[in-house]
C-alpha cells in the first residue's frame, strides 16, 4: 500500500473514530468532549506516524511504530495530552518507595474513555462488533494498566454494563445516575 492510500486510510479512520466518539459523547451530555476528542491525532507527530504505520484500519498504526522503533512516539504525545487515557493520570505516589500508581480519574474522563473504547472497538471491528468487544478486549489486557481503584470501578461496571444490557441502556445509566460535573475527592 502505498504512502498516498496510507494518507487517506489513516485519515479515514480518525473520522469514523471521531464521528463514533462524538456520537457517544453526544449521548452521554458530553458535547464539547465529542467535539474535542482526539484533536492532537492531527498533530505532525501523531498524524505523520499514523501514515507511515497505517495497518489497513484493522489496528492502531502505534503497533507499527512501536514494531519498527520499540516505541511509539505518536503515542507517548496522544497519552500525554488527552485526559480520557489512564496513562495520562499515572503518577508517583508521596512515598517514592511504593513507585507509580493510577490517580482518580473525573468521572468526565472515565465515560470519555469508556465511550472512546467502544468507538475503537466497532472502528476495528466494523462488521463483527457486538457490545460484547470492548469488555473482552479490557479483560485480555486489564493485568497490564495501572488505573486507580474508583477508575476502574467505574469502567468496569460500564463494560459490563454495555456487554450485558446494551447501549441503550447504558447511556440511559450514564446520563441519568453519573455526575460527570463532579471531580472525585483527591
């Protein structure tokens, strides 16, 4: 595939994305989150990297950057800037002793990032998505992230919640029982 099909395969891809993240940030109240989302992945170091390691739409093109570099710099810059990723809330703790750990996410951010998941499961998936991916892909994976227990509580329930009862119902839930305008405690 060539480096032209490349550009407008990876730019594809970040709107369908887009459109997917907007449409469940829409649904939760979300609106300037939907709207925001994932700006710096039109950023020279994020974009360009998309191109260059463009997998087809079947995959993040950072599993080719970290393949052919043994890292992804698009990806340390997304993490970096975009509150709904974990990432960007590990920290050190106040004893140095006890190393890195997840900080509470704003509940804003956890249904950000729930929503970007199941927007990057049905991206990837297209035609064989079912609400039953996102889940899946979180449990193969889950040993490996460092999320703070409320975090992941709350992600947690939401996953299981799309996987056993639905969108419908879940946004239901998000809109009418989470209060995405409060901070947790710190």
């Amino acid at each position: 595939m060539g480096l032209w099909n490349n550009f407008w395969g990876h730019l594809g891809t970040i709107l369908h994305h887009k459109k997917l993240v907007r449409r469940y940030c829409f649904r939760a109240g979300l609106y300037k989150q939907g709207i925001m989302h994932d700006w710096s992945k039109y950023s020279p170091v994020e974009f360009l990297a998309g191109v260059r390691n463009y997998q087809g739409g079947k995959k993040s093109p950072n599993f080719g950057e970290k393949k052919a570099k043994g890292y992804s710099s698009a990806w340390l810059h997304h993490k970096g800037r975009n509150r709904h990723h974990y990432e960007y809330w590990i920290d050190f703790t106040l004893k140095p002793e006890e190393g890195l750990q997840g900080m509470p996410m704003p509940t804003r951010y956890v249904i950000e990032m729930f929503c970007d998941r199941v927007a990057a499961s049905k991206n990837y998936n297209r035609d064989n998505y079912n609400d039953s991916f996102a889940l899946n892909y979180y449990e193969k994976n889950k040993q490996h992230y460092i999320l703070h227990k409320d975090t992941k509580k709350l992600l947690e329930y939401l996953l299981h919640m799309l996987a056993e009862e639905g969108e419908d119902k879940t946004f239901a839930y998000i809109r009418r029982e989470l209060d995405w305008k409060k901070s947790p405690k710190w």
